[in-house]
C-alpha cells in the first residue's frame, strides 16, 4: 500500500521564526511560502511547517500512496480512527490523515507530480 515517505509537517506557533530557523538550517529559502504552508524540497522529499496554536500532536508524516481514498479505507478498515479525510490541497494533491491503534497520527499523500530523486554516488551508510 505504502509507496514510501513523501512529506512530513511540522506544526509550529510562530511561522516566521520557524521559516527563519529552517532556512537557515537548509540553506535554502523555501521553495513554497504561503501564510498556511510553508515548504521546502529536500532531496526529493518535502519538510513543511504549518502555523498551529502548539505543537502538541507533534509533526505528521505523509506516506505516498497510489490512491488516497483506498488507502483511507484500508486503514479504517485495519483498526484505524479517521482523523482528517481525503482533501484536495492543490494541484491534485490529496491527503488524509488516521489515528493509528496505538495512538500516533499517520497521514497518506497521493501526489502526482513526485518522482524519487535520482541515485547520488554516495557510499552507503546510515540514513541511505
């Protein structure tokens, strides 16, 4: 079901700062910057930052699937707690977001404009 990771998004209370301290961390400013998504492409994958009240849920992680509302139904079907449903957030991109059984939130991503960043010539090693 799972294609592999594709986003993950961190809530955060204040946007600008958060903008700020992950440009300079990247390097990069971001490639996407809007007052609700704030976004950076790195290495083929997607760090986000969303403005929330705290950051209690902690960031979510998006899972690329082929089918957003099949996968949804899987996953409620396998034992899961809808949190957010299948949504269109542009460019016929949609997402969805579960409650799995022991409590951590899983979020699913069909997006078809990803595509897995080339082969470096990098020497294995831990995070490859």
């Amino acid at each position: 079901m799972f294609l592999g990771l594709r986003t993950v998004i961190y809530p955060v209370p204040d946007l600008a700062a958060a903008r700020a301290w992950f440009s300079e961390l990247l390097g990069a400013a971001p490639y996407f910057d809007e007052p609700f998504y704030v976004g950076w492409d790195v290495a083929g994958y997607e760090l986000a930052l969303v403005p929330a009240g705290g950051t209690a849920t902690g960031p979510v992680t998006y899972w690329g699937v082929p089918d957003a509302d099949v996968a949804l139904a899987r996953l409620l079907a396998a034992g899961a707690s809808p949190r957010e449903g299948v949504r269109e957030v542009g460019g016929g991109i949609r997402v969805a977001t579960v409650v799995e059984p022991a409590g951590s939130v899983l979020g699913v991503i069909e997006n078809p404009h990803f595509t897995l960043p080339a082969p470096t010539d990098a020497p294995p090693g831990p995070g490859r």
